[in-house]
C-alpha cells in the first residue's frame, strides 16, 4: 500500500501488515502509529498556517 512520505513528500510504502512505512527515496522509516501522528501534526500546522481571503478585514 502507499503512503505519502512526510520528509520527501513522494510516494513511501505501508506494509502488509499496517506496520512500518519507508521511503525509499529519502530513507524515511517508522512504525505507522508514529506516521500518523506525523502526518496529523502536519495537517493541524497546514490548517493553522490557512487565513481564507475575506474582504472588509
């Protein structure tokens, strides 16, 4: 299965097992608990950094 790379952002592969993901583009490896919480942190700080457009402001 793929996953999304969180250094590199290229195309990094999920285990059969759901366990490990790696990148075999930068060498990024980690159990897939922890890359989830990456790619969560990841998400809130692109949503923090977000300011929509609105005029009047």
């Amino acid at each position: 299965m793929d996953a999304k790379c969180p250094q590199c952002e290229r195309v990094a592969t999920l285990d059969n097992d759901m366990k490990h993901v790696k990148c075999s583009h930068c060498n990024f490896e980690t159990d897939y608990e922890n890359y989830l919480e990456i790619m969560k942190d990841k998400a809130i700080n692109m949503a923090s950094d977000y300011v929509p457009k609105r005029s009047g402001l």
